[in-house]
C-alpha cells in the first residue's frame, strides 16, 4: 500500500510536533511508500520510501499559496497513495475529502482533543475511519472511531542511566496555555510549601502568542509566593531531548482535560518518572496513588505530599508498573500495527 500523511509539520527537533517524525519513520516500516504533505517542514531524516512536500510556512508564503500548493500535490501525487491519514487538521478534509472519495481514496482522520464543532462532523463525513486514543475525546463518538494506543518510542523514551533523578522534584513539561493548566500545579505547589514539604519543581514549555499573558500570571505568582528558588521556568526544549529531562524528575504532573490524553504522561513513564494526572481514561488503569481530582490543587496537593514521602520501594514498584504498562499498551510499534492493520482492513 501507498500511503498519503497530511499533517502540521515534519521536524524532528520540535518541541511540540517532534514525535510525529518518529511516527513517520514507524509507519514507513509498513507502506511501500509514504508521501507527506505538512504545512511547515524543518529538520528531517527519514526512509528513502518517504517523501516530504511542503506547503511553505518555513518560507512565509502566504495562505493562497499554500492552497494552490496542496491542491496541486495531492493531484499531482494521485497515483503515488492509495489512502489519505489526516493527522490532527482537520480542515485539510473539509478541503479535499469530497475529491479524495472521489478518486476512490480511503480517508482516515486521527484526532484527539475534547474540543470540536460541526466543522469536526463534517469532516468525519468524508472518513472511512477515525482514529483517538481518549474515550473522552471529541471523536469518539463517532460509530466509525477506533480507539489507539498512544504511540511512544521506547527506543528513546527510557530512563537515562547517566542522568541522576534530583530528589523531591517535580515536573511540568508541554505548552503554557490555560488548557494544560499549569497555575493548578503552581496553586498546589504553595499549598505544598505552606505544609512545610520540601520539593524542588521545574516548569518546561514557552505559551504561544496569546498565551504571554497568562504565563507571565504564573511566573508572577510564583515571585508574589516568595517560590522563585523552588519553582524554575525553563523554554521549551525538542521532543527528542526530554528523556533527559523526565529522568532528572522523580514526579511528574500532567493536568490536561480527558479528551486530550496528552503523550507526555506516557512519556514520563517510559523514562521511569512517577507520571500523575487528573486524566479519566487512567482509572483502573495505574494505581490510584497516580491520580488526583480534575482541577481540583487540594486534591494535587496531597497525592504530591503522599508521593513525596513514601518509601523507595514503593516509588520503585509504582514506577516498574508504568515502565510495563507503556511498553506493553502504548509503544509506538503497537500503534504502528494496529493502524496499519485498521487501514488495511478496508482497503
């Protein structure tokens, strides 16, 4: 099979979208051939039976140019897929599903966020099948929604045996935007400092635009709590690059909504960090040791304090289960399989 990925962007060293070039790299293991078509391309080395077109953010064209171009590819490139996996955008369906359907193309969308809207629908329309990892999220509705595993590389997310876990750290680590919410954390944090608790956190990631404001909110409620020695901000670093970071932690703290279902939690795992989260889809899943109330920093505040002070031999069990349960669940190559093999299934 022939295989056509529209997605974002294609660069290894971004912070954010990274990962996807060592899903790309995955799915080429499975595909005669592989074409991408990404809105931003940067930094790549992948298979020689994948080919990379872009529709030129990194050159700063405009947006009449990148339609022309991606009209212009996926009619060009017509003979070289036989099925068209959307990841994420989901406007790129809007667009050019109805011609995909057409050209009797199979059309599959992978989207996981517990936004959506009747744009969302309609692009569901032109799909053979949707592709989540969250029950929760927006998607999942829909009759023809398979649920995924996660997709981590545990080639590269493991713990690092050079680096030292600094003691009673905790971590933040992903985009500054209210709808990861990073103040919860901070809020639970000062709670934590009220307690007499000690702890050390650090908080990776830079917002986007419209999210400057908010992150200076948290940076100065960090200094109007007298924190600044215990709670350090940090820019954001590429995705390959985290390992090192989540296996200098010993706790990391994700606070996203269900329907996101964000990898990082995944990720921390893998690298032998004590991943904790608000997120539903873990119940009966980790040990509810692992798991706190939905922007609840009471709730945070004391599974922290518990975690802080349990013995070693618990912290290592907790974090041999969430090493297995990765690796077992949510590897990238389970996910390579089970989307291949969802594709082929009606192809």
């Amino acid at each position: 099979m022939k295989l056509l990925i529209v997605t974002q962007k294609v660069n290894k060293d971004d912070p954010i979208l990274g990962f996807f070039h060592r899903w790309i790299i995955e799915f080429a293991k499975h595909f005669e051939s592989i074409t991408v078509i990404c809105l931003e391309m940067g930094k790549y080395e992948l298979p020689k039976n994948v080919k990379v077109l872009s529709l030129g953010k990194e050159e700063k064209q405009s947006r009449l140019q990148y339609l022309i171009h991606f009209y212009w590819y996926i009619q060009h490139e017509k003979k070289n897929y036989d099925a068209v996996f959307v990841h994420m955008n989901q406007e790129y369906l809007i667009l050019a599903g109805w011609l995909w359907r057409l050209w009797g193309k199979k059309v599959y969308m992978w989207r996981n966020h517990y936004e959506g809207s009747s744009l969302t629908d309609v692009a569901s329309i032109f799909c053979h099948k949707i592709f989540c990892t969250s029950k929760y999220s927006f998607t999942a509705k829909y009759k023809k929604t398979v649920l995924m595993p996660v997709g981590i590389d545990t080639e590269i997310f493991k713990p690092v045996d050079t680096v030292d876990r600094m003691k009673d750290s905790i971590l933040f680590l992903g985009r500054i935007a209210p709808s990861k919410r990073p103040d919860i954390l901070i809020d639970s944090l000062i709670l934590l400092d009220k307690k007499g608790i000690d702890f050390s956190a650090s908080i990776y990631g830079d917002p986007s635009n419209d999210s400057r404001e908010y992150y200076q909110s948290l940076i100065d409620k960090v200094q109007n709590s007298n924190l600044i020695p215990k709670i350090k901000f940090h820019s954001c670093i590429p995705n390959h690059e985290t390992p090192l970071i989540y296996s200098s932690h010993q706790i990391f703290v994700n606070l996203s909504p269900s329907g996101m279902y964000d990898k990082t939690i995944f990720e921390a795992m893998a690298c032998g960090c004590l991943s904790i989260s608000s997120n539903k889809n873990l119940e009966g899943m980790i040990a509810s040791s692992l798991l706190f109330k939905e922007c609840n920093n009471d709730s945070l505040s004391n599974r922290l304090q518990t975690l802080l002070t349990i013995s070693r031999q618990e912290k290592d069990k907790l974090c041999r289960d969430s090493i297995e349960l990765v690796d077992s669940k949510h590897s990238l190559s389970k996910l390579a399989l089970s989307l291949c093999g969802a594709i082929e299934s009606i192809t």
